[in-house]
C-alpha cells in the first residue's frame, strides 16, 4: 500500500532531463503523505537521520523526513538508481550536491530543496547554481523594518510605497527572491542581502540586477515566482540565462503575478 502510494506520488522515471537551458520546479503538499516515515525510513542516509532525529517537535522531525524522501526521489528519477542509493555530498560553501560521479546521462546537474510547514519544493536545474524557497505568510512581521536593514534602498523605498495591504505579500515574494539567489551561490544568509537588487516584482517579471561582478551579469541569471498555495510564494534563482521552466506539483500552481 505505502510503495504504490510513493510510486503513484513520484511516478519513478516519468521525468525526462532538463536541457541544457530548463529548469525543473517539483512542489509537493505535505497533507496527503503523514506517516510514510515507519516504513520508507531506510530511504534516508544515516547522515540525514541523525539530522532529523535532532528536531524536538514531531512536526518538525516529519517535516524533515517528507522533504528529504521527496528530494532523494526526485533525484533517483534523473539518476535511474533507487532513492536510497543516491549519494549526496557539500561543495565547498556546504551546498548539498549530487557526489561527484554521479552524473545524470553524463551530465552534472544540481538541485536544491526548501520547505514551509505545509509544502517542499525542489528545483533541479543543468547546473549547480539553482536555489529555491518558499515562505508562507506569518503573523507579526515587521516587514518594512527588516527590508530597512537588510535590503537594498531601493528594494526598501519600492516596498515602502506601497499600499498598507500589499506590503507584506510583496515583502514575502521579494524575501523568497533574495533567499533563493543566495541559495544559488551557496552562502545562504551569510551572503549581505543588501549586495543585489531584486526588481520588477510589480510587473510580474520579476529579475536581479546589480549582481556583485563574480556573480553577474544579471543578464546570466533567471528568476521566476510562483503561488504554490493561498499564503504560500515560491522563487527558483539559477544562473542560467532566459532559462525554461516546467512545473511537477500534486497541487495547482501558478506563476505570480
């Protein structure tokens, strides 16, 4: 019961490889797989089960499990291996990758997982630098003092001028923006937010501009949002320029606007 599930869930194979200029986005809802972790457990490294084990909240340790098991099949599909046969490793920024060796019809790709309470999404893409994330709206978020001290100015002028009842949406569509560039490059929010500009979120053609030089052009780079969920926004960042993107969601998405 719990294999034809997975398998219905994650359709093993059914993924052909992202080209050399396509990006694969996968969403998942965490809703309908509760309880999977008694009997797919072993799908996980010893690693990642250390990891989650490490949780106090049940929540969290479920959350954790879900994702990972959804990340580990995904990969299997690009790799043709069973998902606990995928080997992952970190580059030198700690980014997990695929360990070197391990191509995809002799070719690298990389990968990226983030997650919320109620969704993981997944992006592989023909390169390393590919970030994704998703936020989900949260009750008492001063948006307009972090994007003071940690955006640039003028993503903090763009959002203070906006109406009361749209800050806080535009706030999270450009947090998810900022966090999955620096998740591209592999420092994460170690990387100073306010060193590269996310522009024409308004317009529904959201890009970056002002790159650092060993980060640019802009023009190098793809960006694109998604409602994965009422509240819930997703970004995928890769340096990849004018990139395609298809979408594998067990749930209506859409492209933001």
């Amino acid at each position: 019961m719990v294999m034809s599930l997975i398998d219905s869930i994650f359709e093993p194979g059914a993924f052909e490889q992202s080209g050399a200029n396509t990006l694969h986005l996968h969403c998942l809802s965490f809703s309908a797989h509760l309880g999977l972790r008694s009997s797919l457990a072993n799908w996980l490294s010893s690693e990642e089960l250390k990891r989650m084990a490490g949780f106090r909240l049940e929540f969290d340790r479920e959350r954790f499990f879900l994702s990972h098991l959804y990340t580990r099949r995904i990969l299997s599909n690009y790799l043709g291996i069973h998902p606990r046969a995928v080997s992952l490793s970190v580059n030198p920024n700690g980014k997990p990758v695929v360990a070197a060796g391990a191509t995809s019809g002799g070719r690298n790709f990389g990968f990226n997982l983030a997650h919320c309470e109620t969704h993981a999404v997944v992006a592989v893409a023909p390169t390393e630098m590919v970030g994704v994330d998703i936020e989900q709206r949260r009750p008492g978020i001063d948006a307009i003092d972090i994007s003071k001290r940690y955006f640039a100015r003028e993503e903090y002028e763009e959002l203070n001028a906006l109406l009361p009842g749209e800050i806080h949406t535009r706030f999270l569509r450009l947090w998810t923006c900022k966090e999955a560039f620096v998740k591209a490059i592999g420092l994460g929010l170690s990387y100073p937010l306010d060193r590269f500009v996310v522009c024409g979120l308004g317009c529904a053609k959201p890009e970056y501009k002002s790159l650092e030089p060993q980060y640019g052009p802009p023009s190098a780079w793809s960006l694109r949002t998604y409602v994965l969920a009422p509240d819930r926004y997703v970004a995928l960042a890769a340096k990849i320029s004018q990139a395609e993107v298809r979408v594998f969601a067990d749930s209506p998405c859409k492209t933001c606007v």
